[in-house]
C-alpha cells in the first residue's frame, strides 16, 4: 500500500510550494512523477519548474519531450508510470488508477479550489478503508509544514 499524503496549500499557490517539495524528493534521490489533470496545465507546471528561482535548478522533463523515461521529475497529463518514479504529485484535481505502483502519493489541494477540497475528503475515506498510510499536511504561518494529527 501506499503512503498518501493531503497537502492542502493554504499560505502559497502551487506555483510556489510545488517546487519546494520536487527539490527535497530529488535531493532525497526519489524520482518524482507530477500528474496534472490535462495539457494546459501540465505546460504552466514544466514551464514553472524552469523559471521559479534563478538561483536552483530541478532537472526535469515533460512526457511531450524526448527522454521521457530518463527524467528524475516528469511532468504529465497521463496517468502512466513513464519515468518510474517513486512518488507521484497530484495536482489540479488529477487522478490516478495506478497508485499501487507509486511508495508515496501526494495530493496537493489549492485552498480556493473548493470542489478540489470537497472530493478530496471522498477520497481521504477511500484511501483509508483500501489500506493506505494517510496523512493531512497544512502550510503554517511561515508557509512551511505541518501534520495535522
């Protein structure tokens, strides 16, 4: 089973914490797969990853590139395994059938995306009642995490 994890953004926008979380599961050495819930999406998020600090760099690829299996981070709108990770990112309201192939899954939440949020309490019960470890992480004051226990 999976370990599920709720990110519910509340301080910053995707945009923002997305990356932060991408760079700690590089440096940890896991290859990440960031599923977005269609193209338009998928474009802002690779385009992003490129652009969000001047000063760093997140080696990654998206699944209309070449190379799509050699990438650390793939970013996609397929729900397909293509690079191998370890951990799959939710992002948009995306779903995945194929969570049983990935350790870690987060969901990330956007606060003023209030059907987001609502389904995801669906899910929340669904994930556990199938046997995943779930837990519920919330952005502090500073921006930073916090399990909500």
């Amino acid at each position: 089973m999976s370990e599920v994890r709720f990110y519910h953004l509340t301080r910053q926008p995707l945009e923002q914490a997305l990356p932060a979380i991408l760079m700690k599961a590089y440096k940890g050495g896991r290859k990440v797969l960031v599923r977005c819930p269609d193209k338009a999406m998928a474009k802002r998020v690779n385009e992003t990853l490129w652009t969000y600090r001047a000063d760093s760099f997140l080696p990654h690829g998206s699944s209309e590139g070449e190379f799509a299996n050699a990438q650390p981070i793939l970013v996609s709108d397929q729900d397909q395994n293509e690079n191998d990770a370890d951990v799959l990112i939710l992002c948009g309201g995306a779903l995945s059938e194929k969570m049983d192939e990935f350790s870690l899954c987060c969901e990330m939440l956007e606060d003023h995306q209030a059907e987001q949020v609502a389904a995801a309490r669906t899910r929340w019960k669904d994930y556990k009642e199938a046997g995943h470890d779930v837990t519920y992480w919330f952005q502090n004051e500073s921006g930073g995490w916090e399990e909500k226990k």
